[in-house]
C-alpha cells in the first residue's frame, strides 16, 4: 500500500472522526465544528495535488484563521473576545461560515469535474515565444521603475505614521509626491504578476522576489500586518507552483524550506500580536510564548465579529446597498477619474458621508458600531461572507461562495502560453487571499481599475514595439549585407 492511499483510506477518516470528538469535547459547539469538517474535506481535496491547489489551499488557511481560529480558541481556552455577542449572532455566523465552506467546496469540485466547460484549449492559440519573452522584459521594466516610486511612498508613509500614529494615516495622509507620481507606485504588484505569467527562468526571478520581500517588510512599519501576510503568501503560493510547473527538474522551494517555515509560523504570529502594541505606542504585554500565540488567535482570528454585526444590524438595512459590489461601484461612484470636474465632491474614507451613502460595508457597519473611533480612522473591517449576506441574505452567501470555488480551480490552471490571463490570475490571488476580511468584488474591482487596464496596454504595446523594432533591425542589417 503506497503513501497515497494510505493518506486516502487512512488519514482522512482518521481526521474527520477524531478531529469532531476532540473538539466537542473540548467546548467548541456543534455548528463550528460541523464548519472545521468540511474544511477538513476542503484540505484533503487540496491535498491530492497540492502544488496545483495551493492557491486554493492558502486562501483556507486564509480564512481559518480570519474567521475560524478566535471562535475555537477562545471556546478551548475561555478566552473569549472582548466584544460579546447575542447567542442568535453567533449561530448566525456558524450557519454563515459552514454554508460558504459547503458552496467553496461545492464550486470547486463541480469546476474541477468540468461540469462548467471554462477550460481553455490551448491547441487553438499558437504560442509566440518571442513575444512572451518581450513582455517579461517590459514588465520587469516597468516593475524596477514603478518600485521605486513605491519604496519612496512607503518610506513617506513610514516617516508620517511614526511622526502622527498609524491612525492618523487613515484620515490625513497625503503624499509628498505629485499624485500623477504617486500612482505610478500601484503599477509595481501588476507588474510583478505579468512578469512571473511569463513563467522566467530561477534567476531572473530571484531579484524581483526578493525586493517585493523587502517591500512587504517595510509596510509593517507603516502600522500594517496585512502588507506582510499576503506578501509572503502570494510569493510562496507561486513558488510552489513553479515546482509543480517544472516537475522536479528545477527545485523553486525545498521541503526543507518549506518546513523551516512552516516551524517558524509560531514565532512570526508571536511578534505580530506584540506588534500591535507597538504600532499602537501601548505598553507590550507579554506573559508567556504560548499565550500570547493564544491572544493573537483570539485578536486577529475574531473577524467573524463583522458577520455578527451585520446581522445585529441586518434591520437598518431597508434596501439592497450592493455592498458585495462595494469596491466596483465605490470606484466609479468616487474615483478621481470619473469626478475631475468636481473632486471636492468626493468624501473622505472616514466621514458620515461615505459611510451612509457608499457601497462599503465595513464603512457602514464601523460608523453604526463604533462612529467617533470611525471618523478617527478606526475601523471593523469587513468579510465576503458579511457583505453576501447582507446583500443577498444565505441565498447570496451561497452562490457568492460556489463563486468563489469556481474562481479558485480557475486559478489553478496557469501557463505562460496565456501570459495575460495568467497574469489576471495571480493579480486576483492577492485580492483574493484577503477577503475572508475584505470585500467580496475585489478581484474584480482590480481588473477593471483604469490603472490596470493602462499598464497592461502599455506593456502590451512597447512589447509589440520592441518586436516590430527587431524584426526592422533584422531587415535593415540584410540589405547592408
């Protein structure tokens, strides 16, 4: 019996009756384990072909810790959060999660039986190599200029927030440099993603990898623990992938790498959860390793929070707000672009304006929970799952997640034959990784984001010309022959 079906016949039921009896035993109730069961079979499924299905696999790991981790530790532990919820709330949010895990899970296996004929044959598109490697060209281009524009931001955010508090960033930061400028900065991760769909070679990647390292380390020191995150889960997603992708002939990322990681995962959560007296200028708390690793879990694993607010709130919402299309319409609602005529018009992020009259959910809820901390800069945050139900009641919490699902299996299958859907694809993954507390459209507000649409035309069109410039070049050198 190999190893594969050991882990088929073996470990899996194994997990899905011990796991249950453990955590009954321990506390957790029914609803949230029933929710940690089908995630379990979501892990499994993964784990048949893990390098095809880290992205997918990452985004759980995502959300377990998001929307999961601060429920069970606080139930094991009783270390609850300090806001308390009404018993309705949080069994709310039990049927919320396991009805979003069930249609992730849903979505993604009917994608992955094809059901939903999405796939693309490559057979019908002839593979220009020269161009694919003109575009890796441009794009690392743009990605080295548009990255210094981006460090020198950071660096102005970093000065700011250790002058004024990361709080403050939020209502009255406002670059040094020429806005024009300053947007170059949010080219620098699309053009990360259209360099790596070009699948280049371990060398050429190496440096673009490691100064986005270097970015995602910096933003902690704007006040942000999110920059960081989903920074070294994007490239490690992708490194892993690049294993599969090369099928052992080019070793993108050891087991012994990965290991060493996953062992120092512990200590990394440690030192955020100091982190966020740090940032805070608070005195730092600190009892033990352990329990401050339990404290992190309890803090950052206790997004569910905004589900139970939107449904102690679902009264005040008297009409469909779109808010699950938030990030879209807030961006053509409030966009510099589409108010040039009238910029004093749009309002600030933290103002009583935009929290009633936007599309952003967590907006709205911040200014009904918690509205002086609000218009300071404070916030509850968001989720997908608030966001779909809200909108849409369970009904859109479950289409909203087999969504999802579809997405994820979608996102597993990438070429450089199709650098540009490719490229979409992992830009969607960044967005992606954070909705469990983020909005729900915002892999597709990205894309649609005239800034996007601008760069990718722009790396098309000087790729085109660099091609067109060597073939003349070709023609000119024949006849001087």
């Amino acid at each position: 019996m190999n190893k594969t079906v050991i882990k088929s016949y073996v470990l899996q039921p194994m997990a899905l009756l011990v796991i249950p009896i453990v955590l009954l035993l321990l506390g957790v109730d029914f609803l949230m384990v029933l929710a940690i069961e089908v995630l379990v079979l979501l892990c499994f499924a993964c784990f048949k072909n893990i390098n095809e299905n880290i992205f997918f696999l990452f985004f759980l790991a995502s959300f377990f810790i998001f929307l999961m981790s601060g429920d069970i530790v606080g139930a094991i532990f009783d270390r609850p959060y300090y806001i308390q919820f009404e018993e309705e709330a949080t069994t709310h949010s039990r049927i919320c999660i396991l009805i979003c895990l069930i249609f992730l899970y849903l979505g993604y296996v009917l994608t992955s039986k094809k059901i939903l004929k999405f796939q693309l044959n490559e057979n019908k598109h002839v593979f220009d190599e020269n161009l694919v490697y003109r575009i890796r060209l441009v794009a690392r281009f743009v990605y080295y200029f548009t990255y210094i524009i981006l460090i020198i931001n950071t660096l102005d955010v970093i000065n700011f927030v250790r002058i004024h508090g990361y709080v403050e960033y939020y209502v009255s930061y406002d670059s040094f440099l020429p806005t024009i400028i300053a947007e170059f900065a949010d080219f620098t991760p699309i053009a990360l993603c259209v360099f790596l769909a070009t699948f280049p070679s371990k060398r050429e990647c190496k440096s673009p990898i490691i100064l986005y390292l270097v970015y995602s380390i910096l933003t902690l020191f704007e006040g942000a623990r999110s920059g960081l995150i989903y920074g070294v889960i994007f490239i490690l997603a992708y490194l892993i992938y690049r294993n599969f992708k090369d099928k052992g002939r080019i070793v993108w990322i050891s087991k012994k790498t990965v290991v060493v990681l996953c062992l120092s995962v512990p200590f990394l959560l440690v030192f955020l959860f100091l982190y966020d007296y740090i940032r805070a200028d608070a005195e730092i708390v600190f009892n033990s390793f352990f329990d401050s690793l339990l404290n992190f879990f309890v803090s950052i694993g206790s997004s569910s929070k905004v589900i139970k607010f939107g449904y102690v709130y679902k009264d005040t919402i008297d009409e469909i707000r779109w808010f699950s299309l938030g990030g879209t319409l807030n961006y053509f609602k409030y966009g510099t672009l589409f108010n040039l005529f009238d910029l004093s018009s749009i309002p600030g992020n933290h103002t009583v304006q935009f929290a009633l009259e936007s599309h952003s959910f967590d907006a709205y809820i911040s200014y009904l929970t918690m509205s002086s901390d609000y218009l300071n800069g404070h916030g509850v945050g968001s989720s997908f799952i608030a966001e779909l139900y809200a909108d849409f009641g369970y009904f859109g919490v479950a289409a909203g997640s087999a969504v999802y699902g579809m997405v994820f299996k979608r996102i597993s299958v990438l070429s450089e034959k199709h650098w540009f859907s490719t490229s979409i694809k992992l830009y969607m993954f960044l967005k992606l990784i954070s909705a469990p507390r983020a909005g729900f459209d915002g892999f597709i507000s990205i894309i649609i984001n005239i800034n996007y649409i601008l760069i990718m035309a722009v790396i098309y069109i000087m790729a085109c010309s660099l091609s067109r410039n060597k073939y003349k070049n070709a023609v000119v050198n024949s006849m001087g022959k």
